[in-house]
C-alpha cells in the first residue's frame, strides 16, 4: 500500500513543501531512501526503524521504499523521521486515517521520543502559506512554531503519542501561545549602560548617530581607551526591532539551530563579535550545503570586529559587498544559497602594533614603515563603505573618579528612535528602513542642502578628494544628524560634523 505524508525542507533562508511516499511491497527486506537525502536522511532508517518498535507498532519485514518528493530538491537533516514513521505505519495499515492537511515535523530518537528540530519556524511559516490547516511539531518547540498565527500546532512527545492521537484513542492538545510572553523577552534585554562610560562623550555622539541611521563605524585608540565597552553599549540605544525585523531574525537562528529553547522569538538585536582567527566560511556562511555565517546572524544588528586590522585581508575584503547589498549569496556546484545580511559594521582597533600611537603618555615602539602597513591592513575601498571613523583617546583620571552621571541609554534612545521614525515615514513607500540604505536615487530626492550646506561640501570634495561613494555616505550621514534635530533641510553644521566622522591619515 501507498501512503503519502507531508513535510518541509530548509532551502536557504525559505522552506519548501516535501511529500513523503512511502510504499511497502513483497520481496526482501531492504529499507531505501531516494530523492537526494544526506547523511543525516540516510540515517533515519535505523532511528524509525527502532523508534516505530519501540513505540508499540510493528515494523513490516518486506521492501520499503521512502521517496522524497521533489527529487531534484536536496534533504538534509532529520526533520524527515517523523513523516517518514507516520508513512511507515499508514502504509503497513496498522493506522487508518485521514490526514490531508496535516504536516508532520521531527527527528526521532531510539525510543519514540522526538527531539529539538532547527528551522522549525521557516517550516511552519511555509506550511501557513501553502493553506495547512495543521502541523505537528516536537513538544520542546511548540512556542518556536506558534508564533506563525492561523495554523493549529500540535506538540508530541513519542511517536506513540501521534499514533493514539490519529487513532482516536486519546487526544492532543493544541499549543496556545500567551501573547505577554514576547513582550516579557523584550523587558528582560539587559544592556550595557551609556552612564556606566565615563568620558568619551564626542564618541557616545557618535555613537547615537550611527544608531540612528544605522551605519557603520570604527574606533581606534590605545588599549583600555574603552572601545569594546562602548560597542557594546550600542545596543542600549538602538531602536527596538518591530515584530517582523524578529521573525526575520528568528528565522535565521532557528535555521542556524542557534535559537534558545526558552526564547521562541527573538526581541533583542543580535550582537556577534566573532574572534578575528575566523575562517571566511564562518564570517560569509558556507559549508556542503551553505548555512548562516556571522555576518548573516548579525542581520538587524551589530557585527562588532575587535582588533579590526588583525582579521585576515581576504576575510575583511569579503564584507565589501555584503555592506553595499545588505545580502549574501553562496554558490555551490548544486545551487546558489542567498541570506540577509543587513547590518552595522562597527569596528575597534589600536592606530600601530604596540598601540599607543599619537597617545599622550606612553611612547609607541613602533617604526614608521610598521605604522603604515598595520593601518594599511584595511583596503581604501573598504574604509568608503565606513560612514563613521572616530578617534578614542585614553580617559582621564579626573574623568574616571568623577561622580557625576552621564547620559543614560534611555534619553539617547528616545532621540534614537525619534530620529528613526521619521525616516520610516520617509521611506515607508520605499521599502528602506534607514538613512544608512539610500541609494543614489533616494539620496538626490531626500538629501536636500542649503546653499552653505552645498559651498562647504564642493570646498571638501576638492580639498579632501573624495570618491562618489563618500560624497553620498557624508550626505547621509548629514540626514541623519538633521534627523536628531527634527530639521527637514541639512544645513552647514550637519555637513560639518559629517566631514568630522570620515577618515584621515593618522602619520
């Protein structure tokens, strides 16, 4: 007999609908999987085969052959157990039942029971989409797949579960999510402070503008200057993620098999700072069949790169075109992978090998020719695509022991967010979200300057010899500190401090 069972795949950063046929015919007792599986595919053979034993069924001692439909379409992971079982068991008639409609989701372990399954929600999602009315998911991610609305999600624990559920025997109770819960993860973010910095204030301004257009950044200063605190004190000031920024974002960690078992949706932007020893499959993503590297999981966040100028020159030029696209796309021989990677580079390094050049008090070691080819170490066109570069000299002790508070995150992110509502209303027919985005053609309708505004920018692009691109990222920039100030048109002082933020030879 023939039974047909419903499931997904993970293709990239989107699911796909996966029909699951199995058929058990007279003959010898051979157990195959066809339609392109992987390891892990080939694999469940043995856990279905304990698992439909151990759960009170029989397994049938004839020819089974699984087909995973469509064949052209490549299956990874073990997400197909769960069909593959129920399949088994339609097929051997040891169940009758209909279950059009239905999707079944999980990897199976020896004993019945079902596991935590990564791309859950990219499953689901696309179950919704194609008219599902139904979907059953292992229990422990039953909060990841509610947060797709207008599905009915069943959680099952055992395969023995299911079975007494189709059968009639006993009834599974559907999943309601508790809508507090996902404002309650938003609440308990914790931050680091712009108060608890001490000194620095020109950076925290730069800080808040780079927040509020979303663009990128590096800092260079002496060791213990507090460049890596100040990084991280970014996230307290950004605005917080809409619902479908974090599904985005969700989506790519569930896909990842990084997302907390606690956390079904993530609320907070993702800050990854990976060591500067990483490979360029692990910044980019890669593998047999590509996955999410750093730069996609800090999508709608921070990819914070200390020690800048010690990451290998191939690995930092490969964020060029991810900076100017805000995607990613990996080629294999098989097909062509493309994930999100709209982000804030920010990066922190020391201005020469020993660190302390141009301090104020300790004397740096370094040679000149040294100097220049550690600052050399980042490509001229990748230092275009950085909007603001910011000295951080090291904070007085006057600074340090002083009693007096600064600003807090919540003053600077309430300006922050200010600032980026109006450049919502301003792109909403766009389909951008910062000033950071533009592209030529929004910035020549939105970037309207003053006649001062525009004779202070034709005296920089002759003196400083500017490239196209930086003339747009000063624009920009300017935009977005008018942003902060509530002023429709950029004047002389915004295009001043925006020529303050781009970079300059240090020797």
């Amino acid at each position: 007999m023939l039974a047909k069972v419903t499931s997904c795949a993970v293709v990239g950063m989107e699911g796909a609908i996966v029909e699951v046929e199995v058929d058990i015919s007279p003959g010898l007792p051979v157990f195959t999987v066809v339609g392109l599986p992987d390891k892990a595919v080939q694999e469940a053979r043995e856990r279905v085969r304990s698992a439909v034993r151990n759960s009170g069924c029989v397994f049938p001692n004839r020819r089974i052959t699984v087909n995973l439909a469509p064949a052209d379409l490549q299956k990874e992971g073990p997400a197909y157990d769960l069909p593959i079982a129920v399949g088994i068991i339609f097929s051997s008639e040891q169940v009758a039942a209909n279950i059009a409609g239905m999707v079944f989701l999980g990897e199976l372990s020896l004993d019945g029971g079902l596991r935590h399954t990564n791309g859950i929600l990219p499953m689901v999602a696309l179950a919704h989409q194609k008219g599902y009315s139904t979907i059953f998911v292992p229990a422990v991610d039953a909060k990841e797949a509610s947060i797709i609305k207008g599905i009915r999600i069943f959680p099952v624990n055992t395969l023995s579960e299911l079975i007494g559920h189709l059968r009639g025997d006993i009834s599974l109770k559907e999943f309601i999510s508790d809508e507090n819960t996902y404002d309650e993860i938003q609440d308990n973010c914790s931050y680091v402070d712009l108060a608890e910095v001490k000194g620095q204030e020109h950076v925290k301004r730069a800080l808040e503008v780079a927040a509020a257009g979303g663009h990128n950044m590096l800092m260079v200063g002496p060791p213990g200057s507090g460049k890596t605190m100040l990084s991280r004190s970014l996230l307290s000031i950004l605005p917080r993620m809409t619902l479908g920024e974090s599904l985005e974002v969700t989506k790519i960690y569930s896909i990842a098999g990084l997302l907390p078992s606690d956390i079904p949706l993530i609320r907070q932007r993702p800050f990854r700072s990976p060591h500067y020893t990483i490979s360029h499959a692990g910044l980019v993503g890669g593998g047999h069949w590509p996955h999410p590297g750093e730069i996609s999981l800090s999508h709608r966040g921070v990819l914070f790169l200390d020690e800048f100028a010690e990451f290998g020159h191939a690995t930092l030029e490969v964020l060029r075109q991810p900076l100017e696209d805000r995607i990613v796309t990996i080629s294999r021989a098989k097909g062509s992978i493309t994930f999100p990677a709209n982000f804030m580079l920010v990066g922190a390094m020391n201005p020469c090998p020993c660190g302390y050049f141009g301090d104020q008090f300790k004397e740096c070691t370094c040679s000149a020719g040294a100097i220049s080819r550690y600052q050399k170490r980042i490509s001229g066109p990748l230092m275009d695509r950085i909007d603001i570069y910011i000295q951080v000299p090291r904070v007085d002790y006057e600074k340090l022991t002083d009693r007096h508070q600064g600003e807090t995150s919540d003053k600077v992110r309430k300006r922050v967010e200010s600032a980026r509502e109006i450049q919502n209303e301003r792109f909403k027919e766009v389909g951008i979200v910062c000033n950071a985005e533009m592209t030529p053609l929004e910035i020549r309708e939105y970037c309207q300057v003053d006649s001062p505004a525009q004779d202070l920018l034709r005296m920089a692009m002759k003196q400083l010899h500017l490239s196209a691109r930086a003339f747009h990222r000063i624009l920009k920039l300017a935009r977005t500190i008018a942003d902060i100030e509530g002023i429709s048109t950029i004047a002389s002082s915004h295009v001043a401090e925006a020529l303050q933020y781009r970079p300059r030879d240090m020797i």
